[in-house]
C-alpha cells in the first residue's frame, strides 16, 4: 500500500504498466519469483490498487480545481467551532463530500448549523520555492479543498450533525470550559493541549520550547493518553463489577467516542485501533500481534485519505511507535549490562525515547532541519509528570463538570504540576545542544541510514550498506570539487527581494533576505547551505533585509557588503551589531569598488556615489552592482527611483549598464525603470522580485510594457515563483520556474 501510494503521489502514475513490462517477465522466467508468485502478486496487487486510488483522488481535486470559478455559492455544515485568525473568525465547514476552511468577519456561526455562503474561493498555494511548503499536498493531508472568504452568509438549519458528533463536541467544549474555570490563563491552554490536543490556546513561546526541548509529543494526544484512559477505565468498570466482556466492549466504544473528540488525528487513531485490537483480542481470547495491529490501523488510515501518508504527525507516531516494538528490549538489555545500578524506571523512559528517537531523527531533520542532544534528559525529567497530569488532569476535569468548587482546590496541584513542565521545556529549550540546525538531507541518504538500523544485525548486509553510503558520500565530495554551472536563484520571498548565487565553485552570495517570515532559512538548510561567503544588503527598508537577521544569527556569514549610510536606522545597527559579535567582515561599498566573488566572478558597484546629494530616502541609497561571469552580467538595482536612474544615464555609458539580465527596480513599482534606463540597459530577461496580490498593486502595467518594448523576456515571482537562472561556461542560459 505504502509503495503504491508514494508511487502514485511523486510519479503520478499507476503501477499498472511498470507491473506488466518489468514484473510478470521476471515472475516467469525465475523460479524463486514463480515459487512466490501468490505472495509477489499480492503484494504488487496492493501496490498498484493505491497507485490508481491516488491518482483517481488527485484528479478529483485537480477537475474540481480546474471548474471552480473564483466566486462560489454552496450550502454547507459547520463541523467546528470558530477559531479566531488576523480579523477573521475560521471554520471548518463540509459540503457534500467536499471539506473547505471559511473565513468570516461579520457573523458568529455555531458548530452543527447549515448555512449558504456567497464568498470568493481562494485555491491553496502551491510550492513556490525549491523544497518550500505545499499548502495544496497540506490540505490534502485533511481532505480539504481550498479557503472560502464570505461575509455573506445564510443561516437555513440547526444541529445538522449526527448525534455522535454533536456529543463528543459538546464534551469537547465542556473540557475547555471546565479547564477556563479551574486554571489561571497561563495553563488553562496547556491543559487542554496534553488533555484533547487542541494547541490554539498555548503561548507560542510555550511550544516553541516545548518543540526545541524534544516535548511535542505531550502535545499529540497519543499512546500515552490511550494507555491511561484504559488503565482508568478498566480500573473504574471492572471495580463495579461489570463482567469483563462487557467491560472490554465499553471500553472500545468509549476510545471511538475518544476518536471524535479529539478530531481524529494520526496519532490517536493509531493508538486507539491499537488499543481497540487489544481489548478485542482478550474478547476473542486472543493475543494480537503489536505490528500487524499497527499495520491494521495504517491501512484503515490510509483507505480514509491515502494523502494522509505526508502527514507529518502520522510519520513520526508510525515511527515512534515502530522504534519502541523493534529497539526498546535491545537498548533496555544493554544498558541495564553496562549500567546496572540505574533505577529499572529510569532505564525504561531512556530506552523508550532513544528507541522512538532513532527511527524519527531523520524525519525531524527533514521536516524541521533540527536535531536536540536534550532529548532524554527533557524526557526523563518530564515524562513521570506528564502521566501525573494526564491522569490527574482528567479526574480534576470530570470532577469540575459536576462540582467545580472542588475541582477549584483540586485544580492548586495540578496548576503547579503544570507550571514545572513549563519550566522544565524553559530551562532545556535553553541548554547548548537543544536545537541543533542541520542542512536537508538527500532522501536517499534517509533511505539508506533506515536500512542500515533495520539491517543492524544481519553482517551481511550491513556491510554492503554501509558501502554504498561511503560511495555515494565520495562521489559527492569528487562532484563538487569540479566547476559547475553559475546559478542565480530569484527567491519568491513574497513581497520583498532576495537573491541567491552560487558559483561555478561553490562560492555563495546572498543578496537582500525579504520580510517574509520561516521561508529564507528553510530555503538555504534545503539548498544544503550553512556558510556565505557574502551577503550583500540593498539597502535597509525591512522587506529587503529583515530575514537576515535570522540568516546571520544562525549560519556562518563571512563577509557582508553594505554602502555608508546617510542615516542609521533601527535595523541597520540591529545587524552590524550582530556581525561584531560573529566576526563577520563589514565591507562598505561605494561606486568604483570591485569585489571579486570568484576566480571567474566579479562584482562592480555602480552606485551609491561619493558625492550625491539627490539621495532624499532609504530606497535611492540602494547598491547597484553589476555581475560579470565572461559575457554574461546581471544587474542588481534595490528599490533605486528615477531620480538616481538619471544619474546612473549620465554618468555611465551604455556599454557598462547594458546587462543579460535586470533585477527590476522597486518591485516594478511606477517610481522606478524609466523608459530612458530601461532602453539604455536593454536587458535580455527582466527578473521581479514581487509578492502575489501585494497591497501596492506592483508590478506596475506601464513598467511590464516598457520592458516588454526592449523584447526583454519577463520573469515574475509572484506568477512564477522561484525563479532559477543557470548559466554556463560559454553563456548558455537555462531557466527554470517553480510554476510555469
């Protein structure tokens, strides 16, 4: 299943052809494979069934996509409560099959009322920068389709929802409002976060540490939680003297009823179909087997929405849990023989986090580029509380549904235990080592590093793996010893400026960083940077500089080039502080300096002048350099107005400002690329660098027919994305777009 459904997500195709051209010949001709052929077919069955059931799903958005019309009106059931965004209430809401997010700013919908809605429907975003976030595959991830914006809307019904789920989400309700009256707001939110997984009131401050200090789990509703409600309950029925069968099957109704009221998230279906193979095989007076009851709730999850496989919480509960079934026993065994004295509880938490540790590392460095060496000291320390809270949590809860005076003095200790767990994720979010940045790594080293621990035992096997991650690794090394192609990277950093080149020998320069927050970072730890050799500063308006700040708190930059500013502003003291405390090289350019990038690369400033007097505002002392690679060059311009456009006319000629390619002044605002600059440059390919639907309305239409007058072929980021412009040895250029 899982082969088949990679297959069909990455190669959009079906397994069907690979199956009848490649398979069924060597099934044939080879003994062994016809010995196993009901096996091999079977398994090949699976494969090409979820191969064809993606891509019959993925048509499915995409015709729904593609017969949408921006203004939509459908009638719909609200099947959450209101979620509060940047002036907007949000809700999600269900139209036949079809899930959407509404956004709303004048009504207050409950959850469970049919309404009409008349809105604009907005498509979800898709990759817009190598390796960037897929809003579209996301959403997939929770069968939804797309974002409704409508303050037109018609209440026609009531209580809509069936009864199961109207009740677990008044019980719901009833846990977040219990826990509002008996907690302080400072861990009210964390209560209901361990307790239902509902994160929306915890400080972002508060899970950031949670995340650093290796804590997040406490947050995703889980085994742990499962394990206890059934500890509580079986505890609780079989004191009434409920016969044990009866027991069992009130116990499984009540983890489904547990299902609905947490909202069904990987996690907890995983670990409440565990938990429901486990009490059912005591029914049947069977023994289950822990992974096929895993892989029984994977494909129950997987004939949901086979999407869900991208889901990052699914991978790491699957993982984890798979970690602790295969390597807790050898891990426990040998620390309890090179460590005996250890507390066997201690022994316990450690081998449970290392054991899940080892198969979720390399999804965490994936996903979020970060590796902690707190892990088990955090896990140690925390999780003997956590149970505590978790147990307790929910008997303080049920107690205050019903007495909530007593729930007010139960809830003193439970406050306090709360506050040691904020405290615990605080102090070791601090320690060094807590969060390490590690670049992305190739997949196939991923691939590679599971087979390595799956094989671990087996010599043979071991040995041959390790071989092929020692070549791969060399040829690597070999690879990026020889000069390659110079790279131009225009990254879509919404509205803003940012370019990054990397030379034909791995000289890497970074020029202006956006404001766009969590995107520049991701960017360059995807592209595998951790050094710059240079990062060049526009100038210093927040859209062109403000994501340096985190570039240079975290990766080693080793020159920065910036022109003598005519006043210092908040930001630019803000990071050449930083660069003193780094050791970064300050260089402060004006016109006539040259800085050479690479053997083959040089850098010429064109301006700011020495001696202007026209310059009235931050934009017009932007840097304008000009690249040189053989014949080819690029012009860099800032946010430059037409005032200094004039100037750069008179004081240079044509041949030093005539360029390949233009980074297009200010966005392609109207202030700037004047008819005579652009006419003078003449450029080949024009890039902008521009956020989609931007507030300014840039580009403007005046500046695209002035460009589109000099036969200059235009690239955009806000239409295009990422744009990358590779450039050969000879002059060839090759671009390539994240969406053309």
């Amino acid at each position: 299943m899982i082969i088949g459904i990679i297959y069909g997500l990455y190669l959009k195709t079906s397994m069907a052809i690979f199956f009848i051209f490649f398979l069924i010949p060597s099934i044939i001709k080879y003994k062994k494979f016809y010995k196993n052929r009901k096996i091999i077919i079977t398994l090949l069955a699976s494969a090409i069934i979820f191969s064809s059931y993606i891509n019959i799903l993925n048509n499915k958005y995409e015709k729904f996509y593609k017969n949408i019309r921006n203004e939509i009106e459908i009638e719909a059931i609200i099947i959450s409560e209101a979620k509060d965004a940047d002036y907007y209430k949000v809700y999600s809401i269900k139209s036949k099959d079809k899930r959407f997010i509404l956004y709303t700013n004048n009504i207050n919908l409950k959850y469970g009322m049919r309404i009409k809605i008349r809105g604009d429907f907005l498509e979800p975003e898709e990759r817009r920068n190598y390796k960037g976030f897929d809003y579209k595959q996301y959403l997939k991830t929770r069968k939804i389709y797309g974002s409704i914006k409508s303050n037109n809307i018609e209440i026609i019904g009531k209580e809509q929802t069936n009864i199961i789920a109207r009740t677990s989400n008044n019980v719901r309700n009833k846990i977040i409002e219990t826990a509002n009256k008996i907690l302080p707001n400072y861990t009210q939110g964390l209560l209901v976060g361990i307790l239902i997984g509902e994160k929306t009131k915890i400080p972002e401050n508060i899970i950031e540490n949670f995340s650093i200090s290796s804590l997040s789990h406490i947050l995703a509703t889980s085994g742990t939680h499962i394990s206890y409600i059934i500890l509580g309950i079986t505890y609780l029925l079989l004191k009434s003297k409920i016969p044990k069968r009866t027991s069992y099957f009130l116990i499984n109704l009540i983890l489904i009823f547990f299902m609905f009221i947490v909202g069904f998230t990987a996690s907890v279906v995983r670990a409440s179909i565990m938990g429901i193979l486990l009490i059912s095989g005591k029914i049947v007076h069977r023994k289950p087997d822990v992974l096929t009851s895993m892989a029984i709730s994977l494909i129950i999850t997987l004939i949901y929405n086979p999407f869900s496989i991208q889901d990052i919480g699914l991978e790491l509960s699957y993982l984890g849990t798979l970690g602790i079934v295969i390597l807790n026993r050898p891990i426990k065994n040998y620390i309890i023989n090179k460590l005996p004295k250890i507390p066997k509880q201690i022994i316990e938490i450690v081998s449970v986090t290392v054991s899940a540790q080892i198969l979720i590392i390399p999804i965490l460095i994936l996903k979020f580029n970060t590796v902690s060496l707190t892990f088990i000291l955090s896990n140690i320390i925390a999780i003997p509380i956590t149970g505590i809270i978790i147990l307790y949590g929910y008997i303080n809860i049920f107690v205050g549904i019903f007495a909530i005076k007593v729930a007010n003095k139960m809830s003193i200790i439970l406050n306090i235990l709360l506050k040691i767990i904020i405290s615990i994720s605080n102090i070791i979010s601090k320690l060094p080592f807590s969060k390490i940045l590690i670049p992305t790594p190739n997949i196939i080293y991923i691939l590679l590093y599971y087979l390595i621990i799956l094989n671990f035992q087996k010599e043979k096997y071991l040995k041959i793996l390790l071989i092929t991650l020692i070549l791969i690794l060399s040829i690597n090394v070999i690879y990026s010893i020889f000069p390659q192609q110079l790279e131009i990277h225009i990254v879509d950093v919404g509205q803003g400026d940012c370019q990054l080149i990397i030379t034909p020998r791995g000289k890497v320069m970074i020029i202006d960083g956006g404001e766009k927050e969590n995107v520049l970072l991701e960017y360059l730890l995807d592209k595998q940077i951790m050094k710059i050799d240079y990062m060049m500063i526009s100038h210093f308006d927040s859209d062109h500089c403000y994501n340096l700040i985190e570039i240079l708190e975290n990766l080693k930059i080793n020159n920065l080039i910036v022109s003598r500013q005519i006043e210092e502003t908040e930001l630019f003291n803000r990071i050449i502080k930083i660069c003193q405390q780094n050791g970064t090289n300050v260089i402060i350019v004006e016109a006539g300096k040259e800085i050479n990038i690479d053997k083959e690369i040089k850098l010429k400033i064109l301006w700011p002048t020495r001696d202007i007097n026209e310059i009235n505002s931050i934009n017009n002392n932007s840097i304008v350099a000009r690249m040189e690679y053989n014949q080819f060059s690029m012009l860099f311009t800032g946010d430059i107005e037409e005032t200094v456009e004039n100037r750069l006319i008179e004081i240079y000629s044509k041949e030093l400002l005539n360029t390949t390619v233009l980074k297009v002044a200010h966005h392609g605002s109207e202030t700037s690329s004047n008819e005579g600059i652009i006419k003078l440059i003449a450029p080949k390919i024009s890039v902008i660098g521009v956020g989609k639907d931007n507030k300014f309305g840039h580009p403007n239409k005046e500046v695209i027919r002035r460009i589109e007058e000099q036969n200059s072929q235009l690239f955009r980021t806000d239409l295009n994305g990422e744009i990358t412009i590779k450039v050969n040895k000879k002059g060839r250029i090759k671009i390539n777009c994240m969406n053309m």
